[in-house]
C-alpha cells in the first residue's frame, strides 16, 4: 500500500475520535488550503478538523477516486456527507485534495478545492435564491 491510500483509508475513518493519529500522516509543518482557511502546522490542521466535525457530528468522508505520482504528489477526488445544521437536510460536498509527501511519506502540503457557493452556501433557502439570481445575472446568454 502507498502513502497516498494509506491517507485514504485514513480520511475514511476520520472523525473526533481519530484525530490524535494525525502526526502519523502529517508532518508536523504542514501546509493547509480550503476555501475557509490557510494555515501552517500539524495543530492547525488538527484544530479545523475538530471544528468541523464538532459543527458537522456525522460528518463522514468518501474517497472516490485517487491519483498518485511516484508517492511525492497525489490528487483525491472525494465527497463529505453531513447534515445541514439549519435545514437538517442530508448534504454532500464534492472536492479534490492536492496532496504533496516528503521523502518520509508525510503530508507537506494539502489544498482542498471545492465550491463553497454551491456546495455550501447555495443549500440555504436565501442564500439560495440569491446565488441563483447573481449566476443569471452574470452568465452568459447562450
């Protein structure tokens, strides 16, 4: 098995309970990208996750499909699936993670790419009516 599965089946099993493994996967200044967040740490990264999982409690993680070069880059195609704390409605939110080792195997760099306005924002009722009226607004008329 290489790093990059390794860290997915890792991702897979993520919650509260298995954050203190993340050292084993993470070295200890790491760097993080998402739409919400930059920061530079190991503790950092911990204290986001644990965020998240306290605001989203069944918050689960999916890898879909994964890409791998040579164990130094790799390319997670995942989705999250939570329920909405306001609506209580099942959502999901389909990413990709930008994944870069060390030559020990550690995660040095990790960005997230994934569309807060539709995936998140663009499931609240209001926020909802008004993104669709922004992207009417500026697509173009095809």
């Amino acid at each position: 098995m290489n790093v990059l599965d390794s860290l997915c089946d890792y991702f897979e099993g993520l919650g509260l309970d298995t954050l203190h493994q993340l050292e084993r996967y993470y070295a200890t200044d790491t760097w993080f990208k998402d739409p919400f967040h930059e920061v530079r740490g190991v503790e950092a990264v911990r204290t986001i996750l644990r965020h998240t999982f306290i605001k989203l409690p069944d918050a689960r993680f999916y890898v879909g499909r994964r890409f791998s070069d040579a164990d130094r880059h790799g390319v997670i195609l995942w989705e999250m699936k939570f329920t909405m704390p306001l609506t209580r409605q099942p959502s999901c939110i389909k990413g990709a993670s930008h994944i870069e080792f060390d030559a020990d195997g550690k995660v040095i760099a990790h960005r997230d790419y994934w569309d807060a306005a539709e995936e998140l924002y663009g499931q609240l009722p209001v926020l909802k009516w008004l993104m669709r009226a922004l992207a009417h607004q500026a697509a173009a008329k095809v």
